[in-house]
C-alpha cells in the first residue's frame, strides 16, 4: 500500500530538521556536507552504510564523505567491508607502492563493492598529503568464499617462526582448498558437500592452531616483532571465524540454526575496527564502509525474529559516543537483490529489482512524505519524535527502532543498480 494514504508523523519532523545536499559528485566541492562535522563531532569511528551493496548513489555519497572526512576533519583511516587480510596490500598500493594501473589486477578477484574509486582517490591524495590516508580490511576472506587469504600469510609466518606447525596448516589449506569460492555463497555450499570427517578435521586444525598460537605467544615474540604476531593471530582469528560461519549458514538454511548465530562474522568484524584503531596512533579517527545492516546498532530482526547482533551494535557498546552510524537509503528507483546461482561469478546473481513504494512505518515513506530529496538528517536532534519503526535492506525491511539504530540517515531520492558483470 503507498505510504501517502498514511500520515507518517516523522515526515513532519524531517521537513524541519533535514538538511538538503547539492550533489553527488564525488570531485565537486563539499561545502553542502558541513552539517556532517556537528553530526560526527569528536567520534573515533564514522560508519556510513548502504541499505543495498552495488547501489550507484551509495558508492557516489560514500566518496564524497571519505573526502570530507579526511581533508575537513582530519580522519586517518578508511576501513572497509573488505577482507582483514586482503587489506593490507591494498594499503600498500594506497602508499604508493607499485604502478597506478595495478589496481584493477589487485581487485580481480575481490567482489565489486565499490572499494576501488576510494582507493584511487586515496592514492592521489597521499601524494600530496601531509597526513596520509591509510586503509584497512576489516572482514573475514574472501567475503567467506575462502580460507586461502588468510591462511597462505599464517603459512608464510610460521615457516619463519614456527615451522614445526607446517604439516599442520598445510592440511588445513589442503581441505580449505577443496571448496574456495569467490564468496560465502559459492563456498558455503560446496562446504556443506564435503564429507563430515573433513568439515570436523579442518575445524579440529583450526582450533589447535589458534590455542597454540596463544599458548606459545612467548616464544613467537622472540623469534618475531609484535605487529608480525598480532597479524598473523588475527589472520587465523578470522579462517576460525569463517569456518564457524560455514556450519551456522548450514545449519540456518536446514532450518536447524541457533539464534543469531551467524553473528560471528559481526563480531569479528567490530573486532578489527578496534585492532585497526588501536594500531594507528592516538589520533587515529576511522571511516568505516560497510552495509546499513552490519553498522546499526541494535539487534537485527525479520519477522520478529533475532536473526543478527551486527558490529555496530558491538562498537556502540565498546566505544559509546565515539562511535557514529550513518545510514544511507532511498525511496525509489532500483535495488540490487543477491539470488543464489553457483553458476554466477561470485555464487550469486545480482536482480535490478524495482522498488515498491515505501512501506508505513519506515524511515523511506517519511522521507517520500516530507519531499525531501537528497538530504541529510541528525536523529540524535529527534528525542521527542516517534521514529520510524524499519528501514529498507534491499528489497525487503529490517524492523528496529530507527533512532536507536542510527546516528544520522542520508536520503537518495532514488537508486539505481550500478553495471556489474554476474
């Protein structure tokens, strides 16, 4: 049912308090975007997410907030949606390190999700900068498509500092091998097709490393520095993570799953926001890239059920105000649904599916409401306000309490797909 035959009591307070913004040109000026610095004021970590991955808006707004970020607030890291261990040479080419035209060669196998333009502009930017612009991989490999990214650097390391373990993650790598996809929805069923003595002898070699890893921290520290062991640890943190991953997809999609279980993924994540964070210096300020559903800060539901504690809510309770959720979403146009195709590159295919207008009760009918098109809104102003109850995740809605969830919304007045090969 169109949200206009329902007076949405919000729409009133966005015609108030909502600020318009010019354009979205990531290379134009950024004067429009100053009510952003009272919204972020003295916070460590600035999410901005996206209700949809492949939006073409999203990825436009999100540039143009890196650069206000970084040259008007003075923040020092881009922390991405992307793969904690993949990170870091694209850190490197973010430096200077290699030619400019090697990018593309770097991402080729990555999942396109928009980090490529931010890491160009990156690279022009730290050319001339002052302060450079670091980034950092927060996720766990291969957006769960595979063990190998995080496991072939841990190999590397214990060859120099542990070699006794080898044998051990070799065969760790030789069964991760067998089912690598492009992501969790190429591998995760390929996972589920191996036989159970392999599924419990991978988690067994895991768990083993990970504890002597930790157990045995003393003689790593004399063999090799500090970041080099805090490194490969987190790598390993994250092939256990991700192999968790593996059983609790399986588990959800046989109707079996635990409540919230797959929120491991989350966990990790928020985990290395903080890792990042406390390796950068003291004056370390984070922008971080990722979806609507992984940076707000309450619980995620469908239909009433709990289905997700995402790394928002895990950062808001570790660092309070200095952590700050921006929500992205848009009313009308296009989005990009992921329907499951093993046959696809990256396990799924990507549906242009048209928008429907926006449901009573969510945050896009009282932006539809108010008429308000591209523009910016500080829910923090809103205590007395009854707020929006949902807000879109692609085609569908995360039902939570909107003012709670979200620092500040950023409104498209319409989306649309961006051109990405299936």
């Amino acid at each position: 049912m169109p949200a206009s035959s329902h007076r949405d009591p919000f729409a009133d307070w966005l015609r108030g308090h909502a600020v318009p913004l010019t354009h979205l040109d990531p290379e134009a000026p950024l004067d429009d975007l100053e009510p952003l610095r009272d919204l972020v004021g003295d916070a460590r970590v600035v999410a901005v997410g996206e209700n949809s991955h492949f939006i073409t808006e999203f990825s436009l707004m999100r540039r143009r907030i890196l650069r206000f970020l970084a040259e008007r607030c003075g923040f020092t890291v881009l922390a991405f949606e992307y793969g904690f261990s993949e990170g870091f040479p694209l850190d490197a080419w973010a430096q200077g390190e290699g030619a400019d035209d090697e990018l593309a060669a770097r991402l080729a196998t990555a999942i396109p999700v928009g980090v490529d333009e931010p890491l160009r502009w990156m690279r022009r930017y730290n050319a001339v900068a002052a302060e450079p612009v670091r980034f950092a991989g927060i996720d766990i490999p291969a957006a769960g498509g595979s063990l190998l990214p995080a496991l072939a650097p841990v190999a590397d390391y214990l060859r120099q500092v542990d070699p006794e373990t080898l044998p051990v993650i070799q065969e760790a790598m030789r069964i991760a091998g067998s089912f690598a996809g492009a992501s969790a929805a190429s591998a995760a069923p390929a996972w589920t097709r191996l036989p159970t003595a392999e599924q419990d002898a991978l988690s067994a070699i895991l768990m083993r490393l990970l504890i002597r890893f930790r157990a045995v921290e003393a003689l790593h520290l004399t063999r090799a520095d500090r970041r080099s062991y805090d490194t490969a640890l987190r790598r390993l943190e994250a092939a256990c993570t991700a192999d968790y991953g593996f059983r609790a997809m399986a588990a959800l999609y046989a109707g079996t799953g635990l409540t919230a279980d797959t929120s491991a993924r989350d966990v990790y994540m928020a985990g290395s926001v903080q890792w990042h964070l406390e390796r950068s210096g003291s004056e370390a300020r984070i922008v971080l890239a990722a979806h609507n559903a992984h940076i707000q800060k309450t619980p995620v539901s469908f239909n009433g059920h709990l289905t997700g504690l995402p790394m928002g809510q895990h950062l808001h309770n570790c660092l309070g105000d200095d952590y700050v959720a921006l929500a992205l979403t848009s009313p009308a146009g296009y989005t990009a649904d992921m329907r499951p195709d093993e046959n696809a590159r990256f396990g799924f295919a990507i549906d242009n599916t048209a928008l429907q207008p926006p449901e009573p009760g969510s945050i896009e009918a009282a932006f539809a409401e108010a008429g308000l098109g591209l523009s910016i809104a500080d829910l923090r102003q809103a205590h007395e306000a009854t707020g929006p109850d949902r807000i879109r995740i692609q085609s569908a809605y995360v039902h939570t309490p909107v003012l709670e969830a979200f620092d500040g919304i950023l409104n498209t007045p319409t989306s649309t797909v961006a051109d990405i090969e299936n």
